[in-house]
C-alpha cells in the first residue's frame, strides 16, 4: 500500500479512537450522574418509610431521621454540583427544586418532633425546681399531660386542652414574680409548641405522597436512554471506521504502487487440452508507442526510481511470456490462460492498453475459440517485443 494510504489510515484511526474517547468519557459522566441521583431515590425512600409510623413510633425515630436527611441535603448539593459542571445530561432543574421542597417540609416535620422533647425536658427541669410548692408542681404536671394528650389525641380535643392552658396561664398571675415568670415562659412555649405540632400530621401526608420520587423515575428512564444512545454512537462510529479503512483499502488497490499486485490468479472454468500449431501469417502490428510511462509517474506520485524497478521486474519476469503461452497450450492450457490474464494486468499496470487489449484476446480466445490464437499470439508478440524494448530504453535513459 502506497504510504500516502498509510497516513490516511493512521488518521482515520486516530479520529476514531480520540472521538471513542469522548463517548465513553460522555458514558462515564452520564453513569456518575444516574448513579448519584439513584441513591437520592434511596435515601429519600428511606426516609419517607419511616413516616408511615404512628406518632408515638416516629417520634423514637427523630435522630435517625434527622441524619436521614443530612445525607439528602449532601446528595442534593454533590448533583447540583457535578450538573453544573456537565452539558450532556438530562434537566435536572425540576428534580433539585423538589428535593427542595422535600427537605424544607422534612426539616419542619423534625423541627417540630424536636421542639416537643425540648419542650418537655424543660417542663420537667422546671417542675424538678419547684418542688417545694405542691400546687405549682402540679401545674407543670398538668401541662406535661396537656402536651401528652395534644400529641396523641385527635383535634378535636385540641380546643379543650387549649382552654386549660389559659386556665394555667390565669392562675399564674397570682404566683410570686419570680414563679409567675418561670411558668408563663413555659406556657407561651407550651402553646407555640402545639400550635406547630398540629401541623404535624399535614406534613407526614405531605411528605409520604411527595412527587420527588415521580421525577427520580422519570430520570431513570432518561438515564437509561441517553446512555442506550451512547452506546449506539460507539457501535455506530465503529462500523463508519470500518466503512472507512474499506475504502480506504480500495482506493490503494485501484492505484498500486508495485508488481507484487499484478499477478493475480482467478479462477476459471476448466478448459480442454488441445493441441494447437502456431504455423499461420504474423498479423503485422503498427510500432506504435505501448508503455505510457506518464500514468506510471502519476500513479507513483513522480517516483522515477519505483517505475525503473517496476520495469526491471516487467522485463526480467515477462520478455518470453509468448513463448511460455505457446508451450503451456500442449501442457496445460488452465496455466496459458492464467499466463495471458498475468501480461494482461501488466499492461495495465504499465499504461500499455494495446499490450492488454492483446493479452486478453489471447486469454479469451483459450477459453472459447481456440481457432484464432495463431494470429492473436502474433498480434501479442509484436507489443511485447515493442513494450520490452520500451521499458529497456527507458531504465537505459534513467540509470545513466
């Protein structure tokens, strides 16, 4: 192969690897993504599991679920990050604004488990410091009970318990200063407490029948087919290549640059051995020019020292092909014939189309009519004879 056809070989194949490269750096980035938004979908189906509790089960749960959601949070933030930095992914704008949300409603559900044991600590620190006075104990007593029953009663008995605690909140004012303060900042804790806990139950049935988990899926599919699509470039981008060093090779081959390729066996159907003798008049041939050494040049790109080796080889190998042809027809025609298609694709090879119009008159006329190959091995002879002594003067004029 010419090395011209070799660099353009070397080229295709390095645009091909250098634009693999890209798919699979592409795949990569697309998996990492799809990889970091799945255990989102995990994380935040583990969190929402929980919620299907009652409350006095959830309320167990707050620490695991508070680390629950500082794991989405970082989640969140790495997905965001790792969009930001990427141009082929899927929108990923609809998922971070309802992971958001998600968080927002989750943190305030937990906000609230966390003020009502704060809460109730305190209630219980307080009492523990006013143990000296009955009836102010039992006060703390009873908003430690009215805090208890709003949690796990339904809402219609949050009027009631309401009413008690401004009954509470009445009796204070005639404690001393010092107790009067301490129980009306508990109250005023006690009811903010419980006006944020009954909205405890909004956000469970808020959270549990989040869309978030709709969009991860509907991110999966996408997932999924963007890098289908990757992998359909690659294969794609492969047979192209292939496509490309085909005709790439054909390209070479129609214009080679050696003998090595003109020789070239075929197979044909058998032929019958006859015997032939050559006793007729020599067909004279007009001596006529029969190599044209300027499409030699030109398909050798100039190269005057490959053409004199190429006619070295034409002369050496093929100067009694004649007489070859004329004794193989008693022998072995099947080998005469294959001799006459040889000197036929040395003329063209050599821009000698009256040397290859002649060579396959004879190559056809040992397959089909016999009759006629007196005066067509003349008629071969004359341009042979013609073509030796052309390609002769020729390395004679260039080897000087």
């Amino acid at each position: 192969m010419e090395r011209k056809w070799l660099k353009l070989g070397l080229v295709l194949s390095l645009l091909w690897l250098l634009a693999l490269v890209g798919i699979g750096s592409s795949y990569r980035t697309v998996e990492s993504s799809r990889l970091q938004v799945e255990e989102l979908g995990y994380g935040i189906d583990s969190l929402r599991s929980s919620f299907i509790y009652d409350a006095p089960y959830r309320t167990k749960m707050v620490e695991r679920q508070a680390l629950d959601l500082q794991l989405i949070y970082a989640l969140r933030l790495q997905i965001d990050a790792f969009y930001q930095k990427s141009w082929l992914m899927p929108d990923l704008n609809q998922l971070l604004f309802s992971t958001d949300r998600f968080i927002e409603q989750a943190q305030a559900y937990l906000d609230n488990e966390l003020a009502v044991q704060k809460l109730a600590n305190t209630i219980r620190q307080t009492r523990t410091q006013n143990t000296n006075s009955e009836a102010l104990s039992n006060k703390y007593f009873q908003l430690s009970a009215n805090v208890f029953e709003a949690m796990y009663l339904s809402e219609k008995a949050n009027a009631e318990i309401f009413r008690h605690v401004d009954k509470i909140y009445q009796e204070s004012t005639t404690l001393e200063p010092p107790q009067r303060q301490q129980l009306q900042k508990v109250l005023v804790d006690v009811s903010q407490v419980l006006s944020s806990y009954a909205q405890g139950s909004y956000l469970v049935d808020k959270l549990i029948s989040h869309d978030v988990s709709n969009h991860i899926s509907a991110l999966e599919i996408d997932y999924r087919t963007l890098l289908h699509h990757h992998l359909i470039a690659a294969v794609g981008l492969t047979l192209l290549t292939m496509a490309g060093f085909l005709v790439l090779l054909f390209l070479a081959q129609s214009n080679p640059n050696s003998m090595s390729n003109i020789e070239i066996e075929e197979s044909d159907p058998p032929v019958a051995k006859p015997v032939v003798s050559v006793t007729s008049s020599p067909k004279v041939v007009e001596a006529e020019p029969q190599i044209n050494f300027d499409v030699m040049l030109s398909s050798l790109n100039g190269d005057v020292e490959s053409v004199c080796m190429l006619l070295e080889v034409f002369v050496a190998d093929h100067a009694d092909d004649v007489n070859e042809i004329t004794r193989l027809l008693t022998d072995s025609p099947e080998d005469a014939q294959r001799k006459a298609h040889s000197l036929k694709g040395v003329g063209g090879n050599l821009g000698a189309h009256k040397l290859r119009e002649a060579a396959a008159k004879v190559e056809a006329a040992i397959q089909q009519d016999i009759s006629q190959l007196s005066g067509l091995l003349d008629e071969l002879n004359e341009c042979l004879t013609i073509a030796i002594q052309e390609a002769k003067a020729f390395l004679k004029e260039n080897h000087s």
